[in-house]
C-alpha cells in the first residue's frame, strides 16, 4: 500500500515539474515574439493580416534623406484619417522636391500616428495626366449604360464598369467633371486620353476608331460612322466592338 501511494506522488510530481516546464518554454516564446498588428477581417475574422494594396495621390510637404511628408489630395479616403503620412524612401536615387505631385501605393492599414505611417511599397512621381477605372463588386449585364452627354454626343460605360477617374497634376477628379470643367472642348478632352492608349482598329464605317490599353485594363471606342454615330463607348480590356454598339 505504501509503495503504490509513493508511486503515485511521484507521478504526480514529475507531471507538475513537466507542466511548470512547458509553462515556460511556452511563456518564453510568446514574450520573444514580435508585436504584430492585426486588422480586423471585414468577413468577421479578427486575426487576419490585411495585405490589400491601396494607393492615393498627394502633394510632397517636406524632403529629407529618409522620408518624404505627402498630403493626401482631399478627396481621397486617407484624407479622412490624417492630413500628413510620412513615407519612408528606398534606396532608387530619385530626388523628391516639395509641391510635387506623387502617387503613393501601399499595403495593409494605417499606422494613426501623425504624421501617419503606412507600408509603402511604391512612390511614383505624377506628371501630366493619368487615368483608371473602377469596377463595382456586382454588376448588372447591360453591355453599356449612359454616362454623361455633351454638345448632342453620349459618352456610355460598359455595365461592368463603376466610375472613369482622371488625375491632372495630382488631382483625381470622375471623366464626367474633367469634361464639364476642363475649358476645353469635348474632342479636346478625348483626345487627351486617346493619346495615352494604343489605336488598335479604324472602322470603315465612316472612321469609328477603337483604342485599348492592357495595363490599364481599358478599351475606348469613338464612333464616326456614315449614319453620323458620334458616341463613346468605354469598356475594359475585353471588349470587342459589334456593329450595333455605336447605335446605342
């Protein structure tokens, strides 16, 4: 009887010194680790890293050997969550002055410190004009729906298309308000980005020019036909014109 109340003491105490051991190792390792900061899933999981990539344009407020102050335009999103982000530099020998206009992209959340702090992954000096679009989550199968229309002439979007953004000088304003406040005429205002893309195809029809660019994933279609068609249609990369297309 003796023996087996020893036994068991005996197991019950190399069992707890094997627990204390664990304990520590354990303890040991979550104090060593780096601190991580987690952004909230908008899917319901708090513990996924976000690793997105976000951009916004802004204008350089102060240069030094490590880092460039850059504030948001403001009608970007950053701009809500602070009015100055320090942006470290890479070793690439570019020279930043103050005024210039750059577009700043990016990947995860922002550090709310201020200046605010983000993981900057590209900084690209902005000259003259630049374009994109943006595509909803969802959307619906018209093949295109109308835009904006000036001097009897209607620009149309392709269904899966959400808005035509323009950025001149660093300011990022929708086709729509370029068109309607750049003091220039329409042609003038097309013309502008139609020199920025490749002219894949003219028409026989009267001279519908179509104009696409790959890394911008777009397609331009100014319609010139003999039936005196003078629309524009824009779509992404994809689209490929039909007949009917610039009788919209």
């Amino acid at each position: 009887m003796k023996k087996k109340i020893i036994g068991t003491m005996i197991m019950v105490l190399v069992v707890g010194l094997g627990a204390g051991v664990v304990y520590k190792i354990i303890e040991k390792d979550v104090t060593n680790r780096e601190t991580f900061d987690f952004k909230t899933d908008t899917k319901g999981s708090n513990d996924t890293i976000s690793l997105d990539e976000h951009s916004f344009y802004g204008k350089i407020l102060e240069v030094s050997s490590s880092n460039i102050i850059v504030e948001p335009n403001e009608n970007e999103e950053e701009r809500k969550t602070s009015d100055k982000f320090s942006i470290k530099l890479k070793n690439d020998n570019t020279t930043y002055k103050v005024g210039t206009n750059v577009k700043i992209t990016y990947v995860g959340g922002i550090n709310e410190s201020y200046p605010a702090q983000i993981g900057t992954t590209n900084i690209e000096i902005v000259e003259g004009i630049d374009f994109y679009i943006t595509k909803p989550v969802v959307h619906n199968s018209i093949r295109f729906k109308e835009y904006y229309t000036l001097d009897n002439r209607t620009i149309y979007l392709a269904g899966n298309l959400e808005e035509f953004y323009i950025v001149d000088s660093g300011s990022k304003m929708t086709l729509k308000y370029y068109i309607s406040n750049a003091n220039q005429t329409l042609n003038r205002s097309l013309e502008t980005i139609t020199n920025e893309l490749e002219l894949k195809d003219t028409l026989k029809d009267g001279g519908t020019k179509i104009y696409k660019s790959k890394d911008k994933d777009l397609t331009m279609i100014i319609c010139n036909t003999t039936e005196n068609d003078k629309n524009i249609l824009i779509g992404d990369y994809s689209v490929e014109y039909t007949e009917s297309d610039c009788k919209n």
